[in-house]
C-alpha cells in the first residue's frame, strides 16, 4: 500500500476549472499519463550495496595480510634473507670502498655504501687537518669518494670510515717522490724543542735540527715561519720525518760570492747586529761592519724593513752562514751613518776595489803557499792564478774581513 501511495503522489493532474464543474460528470474511462522518475530510495540501496562490498573486499585484504602475508607469493621471506645474504658484501678492516654521503651530522658523516647498513665517516677521520665540522673539509651530501674502514662499531655493527688514513699514506708517497727527485720545498714551522723545530711540510710533520737551519734566528722567531726545506730521511714505518734548511739553501749559497753586492732587506736588530735577508737567506751584519765610524747604537742607523745594499764579506757554505759589510763600501769612513744614500749610490764602485783587494790577497795566500811547499812544484802566473790549488781552498771560503779599502 505504501508503494502504491508513493505512485500515486508521483502523478500530475490538471488543474479543475469551473468549465469543467459545470460539465455533467461523465462515467466514460479516461486515458491516465504518469511521468516516471526515478526512485532516491533505490539508488541509496545501491551506493549502501557497493559500499559494503569495497569493505568486505578491504577487511579480506587486511586479514590475509595480517595472517597469510606470502600467500599466493612465489618470492618467499626466506628467499628474501637467501638474496640479501648474496649480494652482502663482507668487507675486512683497511679494505678500501666507494660510498656517498647522504647525512651530516655534528660529529661525522653517514655514508652509504655497498652493505646491509650505512657506515659512519667521524670528523676526526675526515681529513689530515683538525677541523670542527666535516663540512669544513667539502664533506656535504652527495659527495662522494673512496674510504677505508678502519674499525667496526660493535653497538649496532656498522662500520667506521676513513679519509684521513688514505690522505696520510698519499701524503708520504709525496714525500717520497720529492726526496727522489730532491725538491726544495716549503714548510711552515709549528713548534720548537730543545733540538730544532717542527715543520709541516704535505701535511705531514718533519723535524728539523737547528744544526741544520742557516738562519741565525730563534726557535721563538721562526715559529710562523716557512723555511725553504730539503728532505733527508723520509720513514713512513716509523713515522720520522728530517728535513733540513741548510741542504735546500746550498743552490742559493753557491751564487753568493765574496765581494759581490747584493741588495736585502733588514729583518731584526740584535745588539751585536742586523739580520738582512738577502733572497732565500738570511745574512749578519755585524754592528762592526756597518761603519768605519764607530756605532754605538744600531738602532740609530737602521730599523726593521729598511731596504739597502750590502757586500758579502764571508761564506761558509757548511754552515751556511754569512757575513755581510757596508763599511766596506763607504766611499769615505761614516757615510753609512751621515749619508747612507751616497754609499749604496758608489757601492758597485767600491766593491770593485774591494774586490781588487781580494785577488792581492790571494795572490799573496798562494805565493806563501808556494814558498814553504816548494816541492809541489806549482806556479804561480802573471795572472796571479796558482795552479790547481784554486779548487783545494777552504770550503768556507776566505774571510776578508781584515781587508781595508786603501
């Protein structure tokens, strides 16, 4: 009845006008039309079926993944841990490998690479330098670069890794290389000791004795310094590195020569003297050698930085030590301290003489030599030139300090 009553209210009947009231009902059937539509009920039936259907559909897919996850699946879990356990790579401590950083963090760097878990890079094992951060190294995400493992971390079975034991061992064969081929090099002084002071020279630190330093200056004052540096032992094994100033200043030294005229530059002030650099080395101008006048106070005539022209009075190649003089090239005595101008203006002239006073000099050496070995059966030319015993005199060279200008 009830479906019959909402047939019925879906019917359209014309309006009733008085025409028609006024008609004689007429008992002959009429011709209904009904206008279909379409039922809300039947197609909430429908939407409430389908929905039901996706639910059971889901909650099935739910229970046979809580209780029968692999059913139906040829790929077991077994076959699973078969596969990852033939392509896990077994890697022994110092094996080198390939991997990309994907994290910094503030003590290191997680790397991935060919293994069942990332592996670890510590600050301290990013490079030969002390640094903070990794990131301070170029060690970002997505770099990526070949390590070493040095150790395995037994908490959690990752492994460690290392740049810095691979910098190391390319920073000896470095060293290595320039010892073979015997390279003058610089290195930059850290430290000092009672025997010499600490050099870093490709990262790697080298000791060098004071025996073997030319300069006359301090463990104090060379701290901060670069030295120019020859190697003389390089041992990785026991980590011993020697290097030494005076075997990379020989070069330098075998061009000084005694009576030339070099230009340098004043370095310190000591009370006996100044330090003058002459190029790859440093020379004393003794405070008896600036002037015929006497010089009471250095300071008075030079100061740090004071660039001027200086005679090589003495060499010892051995030592690597050198004499300079200015009061040899004073065209009269106390130019230096009243009109240096005028001495560094006349010092090729007076070098020239100077060195005039050189070859008498040794002339006369030769002729002495001569006199008491006349056995020896040299000869001593117009030329003032003395046979073969030029190459037999002192290493150090002469030391004309005794020589006046007259």
């Amino acid at each position: 009845m009830e479906s019959m009553a909402q047939q019925f209210l879906g019917l359209k009947c014309p309006p009733l006008s008085s025409s028609h009231l006024s008609k004689p009902l007429s008992l002959k059937p009429q011709k209904l039309n009904f206008t279909p539509i379409v039922s809300a009920v039947s197609i909430s039936n429908a939407q409430t079926k389908e929905r039901l259907k996706l639910k059971e559909m889901f909650q099935d897919a739910y229970d046979r993944c809580r209780t029968s996850p692999m059913e139906g699946v040829s790929f077991t879990i077994q076959d699973f841990h078969a596969a990852l356990d033939k392509y896990d790579f077994m890697y022994d401590i110092g094996t080198k490998v390939r991997g990309k950083v994907f994290r910094t963090e503030t003590n290191g760097a997680l790397v991935d690479i060919p293994a069942k878990s990332s592996a670890f890079l510590p600050v301290q094992e990013a490079c030969m330098h002390k640094i903070k951060h990794v990131e301070e190294a170029g060690i970002v995400p997505g770099f990526q670069e070949e390590f070493v493992i040095i150790r395995e971390n037994a908490a959690n079975e990752s492994l460690i890794l290392s740049l810095r034991s691979i910098q190391n061992d390319l920073a000896w064969e470095r060293c290595r290389q320039l010892q073979a081929e015997d390279v003058v090099v610089k290195g930059k002084i850290i430290s000092a000791n009672k025997g010499g002071v600490v050099a870093v020279v490709e990262g790697i630190c080298g000791f060098i004795p004071f025996s073997q330093i030319s300069t006359e200056a301090t463990a104090e004052e060379l701290l901060d310094k670069e030295l120019p540096l020859k190697f003389v032992e390089v041992n990785e094994e026991e980590s011993r590195m020697i290097l030494s100033n005076r075997k990379a200043m020989a070069n330098s030294q075998a061009q000084l020569e005694v009576g030339s005229v070099v230009t340098g530059t004043v370095e310190s002030l000591k009370p006996f003297g100044a330090f003058v650099n002459i190029g790859r080395i440093n020379g004393l101008l003794h405070i008896s050698q600036i002037s015929y006048d006497r010089v009471s106070d250095i300071a008075t005539v030079l100061q740090p930085g004071d660039k001027l022209k200086v005679m090589i009075l003495s060499h010892d190649r051995e030592r690597g030590r050198v004499g300079l003089s200015t009061k040899k090239l004073e065209p009269t005595p106390g130019d230096m301290i009243c009109n240096p101008k005028l001495v560094f203006e006349k010092a090729e002239e007076m070098a020239q003489t100077f060195r005039q006073r050189i070859a008498q000099a040794e002339a006369m050496a030769r002729a002495d030599i001569l006199r008491f070995q006349p056995e020896s059966e040299l000869t001593l030319s117009s030329d003032g030139i003395f046979g073969s015993l030029t190459s037999n005199l002192p290493a150090k060279g002469l030391n004309l300090s005794g020589v006046h200008n007259s």
